[in-house]
C-alpha cells in the first residue's frame, strides 16, 4: 500500500443483489445494498426480520443457501480484492482468514462431538500450520481471551457441558482464532438472556479493541447499536434506508422508518428479544413496491412517495436517507 495516497476500505460492498429461488417465487432477499467499513470500525445493520440483514452477511461470506440462493449482482471487495472473483477454494482460504463469522445460535455452529479445544483448534491448524505445542498454546490463549474460566481444564469439554453464554464465548474464540481482519456477527446475542449478553458484547468489544478487527453487527436491538456501532446502517426491504453514525442516527434520524424503530425502542426494563413493533408487515420480496417500500406503513406517506424509488439525500457528511422528506423543511 506504500505511496497510495487514498486508501480505501477494508470493505467495499456496491449494489449488492441477493436472489433466493424458491418454490412460491424468485425473492428479492437483497435489492442494490451498498456499503463500507474502515479497518477496525463496526458497522451496525439495523432492520425489523425478514429485511435481508441475514442474506447480506452471508453473501459477505458466498455462502448463501443451497441450493436457490445467488448473488444476482453487484460488488464485494475486501481489503482490495473482489470476492466474488474468486474460486471456491480461493473462498475457504479466505472464510476464516480474513473473514469469519458468529451467527445467533452457538449450538448450529458447534459441532456436539468435538471437544471445544479441538473445535478452535481446527481454523488456526488450516490457516497457521502451527507445531503441535504452538497449536496447543494458541488453542489456551484463545479460549483465555473469551474469558473462559481454566482454559486447559475446560478444552476437552464438549459443547453440552457448558452453558449457552460459554458456548457463544468458544464460537467467539473460533471466530477470532485466526485474526480475521472483518468479523461479521449476525445477532449473536439473542440466544443469550439479558446478563449475559451484556457480558457477550463487552468481551467483543475488548477482543475488538485488542485485535482491530472490523465488525460488521447485525441487530434489531439499537440498544446494542447504541453500545457498540460506530455507524449504523437502517435495512427495509432488501435495501439500506438509511446510513449515519451512531450519533447522528440517534440525535436525527431522518428516514421515517428509521423514526418509528427508534420510537419502538423498548425501555431497558422492558427489552426483549422482540419488542419491536410497528404497525403493518414489511413488503413481500418476491413483488417489492417500486415506489418507496416503507410508504405503505408511514404515516407521512403522499402519493409522490408511490411512484418511484426515492433517490439518496445527503444530510450531512456520511448521513444518507432514501426519503422525499429527508432535508425538507
Ligand atoms: N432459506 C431461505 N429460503 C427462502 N427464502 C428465505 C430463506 N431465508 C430467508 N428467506 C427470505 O429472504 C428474505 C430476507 O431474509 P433474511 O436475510 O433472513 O432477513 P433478516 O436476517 O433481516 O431477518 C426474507 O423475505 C426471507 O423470508
Ligand atoms: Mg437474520
């Protein structure tokens, strides 16, 4: 990179379209997403179920459902290289690499006969070719580092001796076994109740502090964006609604769709894992409206707001919203 003057984002995704063949219809699970993420930022993506945040993290990895589901269009770039030129195999180098991901539910990505050791073990043996005492050490240090308590005592646990918080701690420590520059978690603590996904997501924020890695965090909880993003990213029907940071996000929200989850924000006594409620359901995917897709739920809609796509308004620098009103007096 020396003498480049621009450097770019470790993550550059344009236009991102994700199709899923099913057998009611072609969905349109992802419909022209774009985005980036600097080097050691975390990006939160935002949206009621069902808006495609799921589809867009697993297109991240090319590793969308098989069979049915393509990347139908766009651009992935990280660190400068297209992802989606790349072979299978030039992928699973990659996946767990540079990339690696932690989904909501630690039991699907545990294997439940394989001792824990021996499950963080494997990525760092097929990316770091260690000595088997090195191997060893790094298995420790990993399982140290997500602040499992006597790691040398607990590597030859298997996943139902342990609870559902330590269990999402051994998926953390696979995740980042081998330094992956992005870390992509899709709701990974949902499956957690309240206590210990505090815990969860102050261990991720330590882990990210001291490796840099770059999260991109996909929630329907803004107080977890709140805790954890430095932008955020509002999804609705495929597409990104809305970009700002955190800040601003919270501080003016411009999008009325953005306004209405933020108003669905439950308070800190109530929060479960899906308060959120705004009246009506989102679009169906297979037929998306071609005017705006929120218009039918928002109570500012005008007829204007039916009859095409709203184009980008930029409020600030980095503050974008798909809304007629958006900057309007
Ligand atoms: N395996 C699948 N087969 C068919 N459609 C799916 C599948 N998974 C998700 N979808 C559809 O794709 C769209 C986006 O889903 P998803 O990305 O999982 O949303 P989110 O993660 O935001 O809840 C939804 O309309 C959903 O019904
Ligand atoms: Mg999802």
């Amino acid at each position: 990179m020396a003498g480049s003057e621009v450097t770019r984002p470790l993550l550059e995704v344009e236009n991102l379209r994700v199709e899923l063949a099913t057998r009611s219809g072609l969905v349109h699970a992802v419909d022209g997403v774009s985005f980036h993420l600097e080097a050691g930022e975390t990006l939160g993506i935002v949206g009621e179920s069902g808006c495609g945040k799921t589809m867009t993290a697993l297109a991240l990895q090319r590793m969308l459902p098989r069979p049915g589901g393509r990347i139908a269009g766009g651009a992935i770039r990280l660190g400068g290289e297209d992802l989606l030129a790349k072979s299978e195999a030039e992928m699973r180098d990659i996946r767990g690499r540079d990339m690696a991901m932690i989904l909501q539910d630690p039991m699907s990505s545990l294997n439940p006969v394989m001792s824990i050791g021996a499950q963080v073990a494997e990525p760092i043996r097929a990316h770091q070719r260690p000595t088997r005492d090195g191997l060893h050490a790094a298995v420790l240090r990993m399982l140290d580092a997500v602040r499992i308590p006597s790691p040398a005592a607990r590597a030859g646990d298997y996943p139902h001796q342990m609870s559902g918080g330590m269990r999402q701690r051994v998926v953390g420590a696979i995740a980042l076994s081998c330094r992956p520059r992005l870390l992509i978690a899709d709701e990974p603590t949902t499956a957690l109740d309240v206590t210990i996904q505090a815990q969860y997501l102050a261990l991720l924020k330590d882990l990210q502090r001291d490796t840099g890695v770059a999260m991109i965090l996909i929630t329907h909880d803004f107080g977890i964006v709140a805790k954890m993003c430095d932008r955020v990213a509002v999804m609705y029907a495929g597409r990104i609604v809305e970009t700002a940071d955190v800040r601003t996000l919270f501080d003016r929200p411009a999008h009325p769709y953005t306004r209405a989850l933020l108003e669905a924000l439950p308070s800190m006594e109530q929060r479960s894992a899906r308060l959120m409620v705004i009246d009506g359901q989102p679009p169906d995917l297979r037929a998306p409206p071609s005017g705006c897709r929120f218009a039918p739920r928002c109570t500012l809609a005008t007829t204007a707001c039916l009859a095409e796509y709203p184009a980008a308004t930029t409020l600030s620098p980095g503050h974008v919203a798909h809304c007629i009103r958006a900057g309007a007096p």
